[in-house]
C-alpha cells in the first residue's frame, strides 16, 4: 500500500513465513484431493460434509464443492432427517455462509448457495392440519434484513443489489413495492453516487407504473425533482445522469419535457462552466453510447428534439454542431469522437 513503511525482515523470518505457506498449501492440497475422491465416490457421509465446510472456508470460490455440499445434504442428510431437522441444517447454513459473506462479499457462489438453502425451507409445522409458512417466512425474512446488513456495509454491492431484488420478489409474503422506493430514495439521500440504487428505483418504478399503483406522469415529474437535486449536488457524477436519460427515454417522446429538462441543463452548465457538466450537451447527439456528463445530455437531448419534434430547426442544428465544436477543444482525448458525431449530426438533419 501506498505512505505505508516496510518492516524489514530477517532471512531467518522469511524463511519461517515461506515454511508456513508451504504448510498451508500442502495442507489445502491435501483436503482438496480427500474432498474430491470422496465426490468421485459419491459419498454423502457426515464426514464428508464436514470436509467441505473445511475446504470452502479456505477457498469460497470452490463452486465444485458448494455443488458436492448441495448433493450431501440432498443424497445423504436430508432423507434421514425430520422437517424440523431439515430445517435447522438450512439454518445452519445460512449462518455459515453469512459469516463467509462477511469475508467475501463478492463470491456469487456463496450467494448461489444461499440461494438455494432458502429454496429448500421446509413451510413449517402444521397448523390444524395445515402445513403453515412459518419457517420459510421467517428465513426469508431474515434474509432481507441480512442483505439490507450487507448494503449498509457497502451500498454499491452489486451482487447484494441483485440478491436483494430476487428475495423481494420471492418471499412467500411479498412487500409492497413501494416499501422498495422509501428504501431507495434512503440509499440515494446517503450518496447520491449510488447507481446501483438509482438502477434499482428504475425497476421498481417500472412495476408501479405496470400494476397501476403510481401515476406514470406524476411519479416521473416527481423523479424529475428527485434527480436534479442530485445533478445539482455533483454535476460531475454520471449515476444521475444516467437515471436522468432513463427518465426522459431513448425516443424523447414529451416535447414540453424535453425542453424542460434542457433548459434546466443549460443552466446548471451556466452555473458550473468548468464542470464535467460540458459533456452533458453530446448525449443528445449519441442515442446509443453511454454520455459522460452534462453536456453529451445537452446534445442527446436536442437530438431527440430534432428527430421526434422539430427536424428542420435550424437553430438546434446549429447548436448541436456547436456543442460538438465546444467539445472537441474541452476534451482532445475524444477528439476524433465528437467530429465524427459532429459529422454524422450534419448529415442526420440536412
């Protein structure tokens, strides 16, 4: 690591420490070969299971033994055992792999057996005769709060983010969605650089509007607000930006939007002219490549605007061929880019 002084270290010491790790490579060399001349045999014994929490405690991402793990309880355990039991060892399971995750947060295969584990919850005892829900609610449950544990931990966890959507939309009582937009907009008020929390407000919008339960144009005016505090705090993050795009669609289909939203562009570029902000107006002009900032969005948006609602404006025309100009000088790196959109702009629209 970078500002952190070197211990010096005796011969004799780093002769100790390469003998250590040469032990531990035997050792892990070793189990590994137990461990999978047991699965070749197909041996769904206790000791085996035990061997494998051993090996995936050293190596997480050993997917052939978190299959073999699977295949022990499936093969071996679960048809000696009680619901009830059955249900303690998945327990067991999930804790264990929590206390992996802690470690690993970025393992898909320790997910994957998570996964799996709440897949495979008994329903519960019955209930005058009928079998209740009550364990696998309450594993799904605590589930969510493990994975909301996990966020706190680091907001931008993708693969908690994708986790989180598949246990709401898997629990034997579902939450209402728009539980999901209050715990959203907290994640996006502690950062708004948070994308994968913008991402995720994308999709549960979209279920709100397909199910009735939010006003499309209502709701999308209020995201409009929601976003440009965020534009405004830090022009130069792209998550807003993204999600902005989103809103506004890849057709601009609302003409007074579009304007809107452009004239609330240009003055956050009035405001903030050495800003990042300059790349927001390229966008419009890019309907297919991802913008880097205000003005790409600026360009985008006036693009729209000339393809969908005023195609022989010769004021935006000449706009968009002067924002490219803006651009080329701003930023040289992506010279060749911006004539080439400024080219391909030109010919589009004549």
């Amino acid at each position: 690591m970078h500002n952190v002084k070197r211990n010096l270290q005796t011969p004799e010491a780093l002769a100790e420490k390469k003998q250590r790790e040469q032990s531990k490579i035997v050792e892990f060399l070793a189990l590994t070969e137990d461990v999978l001349s047991r699965k070749k045999k197909q041996e769904w014994s206790n000791d085996a299971f035990e061997l494998t929490q051993r090996l995936l405690q050293i190596n997480p991402e050993f997917y052939t033994v978190w299959n073999y793990r699977r295949n022990i309880l499936l093969n071996g355990i679960f048809p000696q055992s009680t619901p009830e039991q059955i249900n303690d060892l998945l327990s067991n399971e999930l804790s264990m792999t929590t206390t992996a995750l802690k470690a690993n947060p970025k393992v898909y295969w320790i997910w994957n057996h998570r996964r799996w584990c709440l897949e495979n919850v008994p329903d519960g005892p019955e209930r005058n005769g009928v079998p209740s829900l009550e364990w696998r609610q309450a594993n799904w449950d605590k589930e969510l709060f493990v994975v909301e544990r996990m966020l706190d931990a680091d907001a931008r966890n993708f693969l908690a983010w994708n986790y989180r959507r598949y246990v709401l939309a898997n629990m034997p009582t579902r939450r209402p969605e728009t539980s999901e937009l209050a715990y959203t907009s907290r994640k996006i008020g502690a950062n708004f650089s948070n994308f994968s929390a913008w991402h995720q407000r994308s999709k549960t919008l979209v279920g709100l509007w397909e199910s009735g339960q939010l006003d499309p144009t209502q709701s999308r005016d209020d995201e409009f607000e929601l976003v440009s505090n965020a534009l405004y705090t830090d022009p130069d993050d792209q998550s807003a930006w993204i999600y902005h795009r989103w809103l506004i669609g890849s057709a601009g289909e609302n003409k007074a939007q579009l304007e809107r939203e452009i004239q609330l562009i240009f003055e956050l570029l009035q405001e903030q002219p050495d800003s990042k902000c300059k790349y927001l107006y390229l966008l419009i002009s890019q309907l297919v490549k991802p913008f880097t900032g205000c003005m790409e969005s600026l360009v985008h948006y006036k693009r729209l605007l000339l393809q969908n609602h005023s195609p022989d404006s010769p004021t935006l025309k000449q706009e968009c061929v002067e924002l490219l100009s803006r651009l080329m000088d701003l930023d040289p790196v992506r010279y060749f880019r911006y004539q080439d959109l400024s080219k391909f702009s030109t010919l589009m629209f004549n």
